[in-house]
C-alpha cells in the first residue's frame, strides 16, 4: 500500500522563499504590505510546493470562504431543462472561477426549500449570493436580507422599498419588444398577437408593456398568456388562432414560447413567415437555430449578464478581485442596476 505524501505546510514555503511564516500567510490571505519582490518570492515557492491553504484556516484570517451562493426561483426541472439558465450559470461559473471563488448552486420549488436556503444564508457559509428568476412575491429578497449577505439580482426588482441598496443585472426587455413589434409592423403585418410569459416576473411584464408602447390600440383578446416553456407557446398559440383565425403576426415572449407556437401554425397548415410572421426573444442559438424555420429574435446577452453578476458582487467583496466596475456598461437611471443592450437578430420566421 502507497504511502501518503505529507501536504507542503506553511513553514515549509517560508523556508522555500526564505522568508517568514508571517509574510508567507499575508501573501497567501491577499493581504497588503508585503514587497512586490517578496510576494513574487512566495508565490513561486507555492507553485514548486503544490502548496494548497487550509480553507478552514484562512477562514478565520480573511472572513471569507471564497464561496457564492447562486440562488435560483426555481425547481431543479425547470433549471436543468431550460437552456436559458444553463448560459446564465456558464456566465457565473467563468467568472467565480477565474477568481478562485466556489458556486454553491440552492433551488427553490415550496415553502421547505425557501426555509431551507434562508438558513443556509444566514449560516455564515458563503460571502455572497447571486439570486435570479425572482416571482411577484417571492419570499427570497426578504430571506436574503434577513440573512445579511451582499447580494446581486439578476433581473429588475418588483419591490421599490430598497431603493438603492439594490444591485441588479437586467437586459433592456422592454426596448428589444419594441423593437421586435416594430420590426413586424414594418414587414406590413397589422394582426400582431403577443404570447407573454409569466406576468408575475419583471422580464415578461416589461416585454408586454414593450408590445403595448408600439400596439396601443390593439385588440386585447391579441395577448395571449404563456409561461416560458413550449407547451406555453403551444396553448396560447391555439387559443390566437381559434380568436383570430386572420392574425398574421406573433412575438412570442422567449424562444421556447416561439418553437412551440411554430409547431402550432405547422399542425394548422400556416405558413411561416408567409401566413404568419413570428419573433421570438432571448436568442439561445440552440432553440433559435433548430427551430423550423429559423427564428427572428430579440437577442440577449445571456451569459454575459451572469458574468457580470458576479463581477459586481465581487467588486462589493473586494475591489481588487474583478475589474469590472457598474460604470462600463449602460445603467438604470438613479438605481445601482445594470441594464444590458438587446438586439435585434433576423432569420428566416419574420
């Protein structure tokens, strides 16, 4: 039986770069007043050693655990199955890595699960937590708050009694339905339908009011109410065309609503784009690109907006570890919140 190698010890990089025990953990802790040639002199030393820090250790010396909650408001079938926050945790995961910090992934789905992520906050087990898909309603800002973590929102709050205490990371929802409207308007077509998504989150109510600033006159029976997914671009297609049998134009709220109102217009023998136009928004390449035809989309920088979640709760941790700062990228007027720029992209449905 092999035996087990000792791990190199703190002492043994100090003798390694001749210096102190002392300098050796203000190097390894981040801390300041070592010489740049010193510091140079005890990184080398950790990287001939394999020299790993005790994480408990350095706990107690940092006040951090180089660890970050992702909260999601969601259950795990709904993230695991939906590409849209597969690139959103791509983007939170390069940057968390790049700056040595761990994801510590917590799904909501009851009451049991928000009790249990509210204790896991307040716990002490990470620095900081990045919460997206917030619900009208949602308990998590309270519990958040409760537990007394930096955090960063990923999408624009419905609540107003934080003001600016509130870091967000949002894309221009309402601007890119705007343009996705227009864009139909343009090709000529006057029956334009609108299959929302959940109206309790901020995302979907921007993009129907985005819809209502370009169609302000339209017949309300146009907006039909879906929920993100294909099956609810499906029953909101169906009930569009049982209503108005003539529309010749749909924006769906996201991609996956879009492929399935297509599969609708097919099964009812419309002709897409030349009976009915239809845009989508969000631009997940893998729903875009394979839909039947291709999708004209309002596209979002997905994995962007993760990455720079995490950015600016680093930033809050500690200035020197991201370099990213809010003022590099378009802000919400009079709030800390980062607003994304939206596109649009066209294919062959519109």
């Amino acid at each position: 039986m092999s035996e087990t190698v000792p791990r190199p010890t703190l002492e043994a990089v100090a003798e390694r770069a001749g210096v102190s025990r002392a300098t050796v953990s203000r190097v390894v802790n981040g801390a300041h007043g070592v010489r740049d040639a010193l510091a140079d002199r005890v990184r080398r030393a950790v990287e001939e050693l394999g020299y790993v820090p005790n994480q408990a250790a350095r706990s107690l010396v940092t006040r951090r655990h180089d660890a970050v909650a992702v909260v999601a408001a969601e259950p795990e079938t709904r993230v695991f199955a939906d590409p849209y926050f597969a690139q959103q945790l791509r983007g939170i995961s390069k940057e968390l890595t790049a700056h040595d910090n761990q994801l510590v992934l917590l799904l909501t789905e009851g009451r049991e699960d928000h009790a249990r992520v509210g204790r896991y906050l307040a716990g002490g087990h990470v620095d900081g937590a990045l919460v997206f898909s917030l619900h009208l309603h949602d308990p998590l800002p309270g519990l958040v708050r409760g537990a007394g973590v930096p955090t960063v929102f990923g999408g624009r709050p419905d609540w107003e009694d934080d003001g600016d205490d509130v870091v967000y990371v949002d894309s221009d929802n309402r601007g890119g339905a705007r343009a996705a409207v227009r864009h139909l308007a343009g090709l000529g077509r006057t029956r334009i339908a609108h299959i929302t998504g959940p109206l309790d989150q901020t995302s979907a109510a921007d993009r129907l009011a985005g819809f209502r600033d370009v169609r302000a006159g339209a017949d309300p029976g146009l907006v039909a109410h879906g929920d993100f997914t294909p099956g609810g671009g499906e029953r909101a297609m169906r009930e569009l065309l049982d209503r108005y049998p003539d529309l010749d134009a749909v924006f769906a709220a996201n991609d996956l609503t879009a492929a399935g109102a297509l599969r609708v217009l097919r099964e009812r023998g419309r002709r897409v784009p030349d009976d009915v136009a239809v845009v989508g928004f969000d631009d997940m390449l893998p729903v875009a690109e394979q839909t039947d035809p291709p999708l004209t989309t309002v596209r979002q920088d997905i994995e962007e907006m993760g990455r720079l979640m995490a950015r600016l709760l680093l930033r809050g941790l500690d200035p020197r570890a991201a370099d990213a700062t809010p003022e590099t990228v378009p802000t919400a007027p009079g709030t800390p919140g980062v607003i994304l720029p939206t596109t649009l992209v066209r294919r062959a449905s519109a």
